[in-house]
C-alpha cells in the first residue's frame, strides 16, 4: 500500500522539476543584470516574470520539460547577444 502524502506535498520528481525551474530563473535574472541599458534590463525582467507567472501552474511534465528547454535555449541565446554587444 503507498503512502498518501498531503496536499500541495510535491513528489521527488515535481520537487526536482521546481528547482531546475528557480534555478534557470536566476540565471536568467542574473544574465540580466549584464545588460547596460536600464530600460532594457526592466523589458527583459517584466517579460522573464510574466513567462514564467503565465506558465506556474502548468501540471504535464512533458510540457515543463519542453519549456526549461527552451528557456534554456534563450538564456543562452541572451548570453551571446550580450557577449557580442561589448
């Protein structure tokens, strides 16, 4: 018989998922800060929040994968563009 965890109690794969999900969130916030422009640092960190608000309570793994993936794919995007433009 398994054991029945509480409400809002997160499984050892959800409690994994949620910490590379904060963890990608950092790093983008702190990839961010190396922007000079002022106005362009609040656009990106409005957008990054309203992303990632939109999308908190998505349950399907599949999709939250997909996600990290591509959040993944534009921080290191960001990374370059930042790189490039100094």
């Amino acid at each position: 018989m398994a054991a029945r965890l509480p409400p809002n109690t997160l499984t050892l794969k959800q409690f994994l998922v949620r910490r590379q999900v904060l963890s990608l969130y950092r790093e983008i916030m702190k990839t961010i800060k190396q922007i000079e422009n002022p106005e362009y640092q609040k656009e990106l960190r409005n957008w990054t929040r309203d992303e990632f608000k939109q999308n908190k309570g998505t349950q399907d793994q599949d999709a939250i994968q997909n996600m990290i993936y591509r959040g993944q794919q534009t921080l290191k995007e960001l990374s370059v563009t930042i790189a490039m433009a100094r």
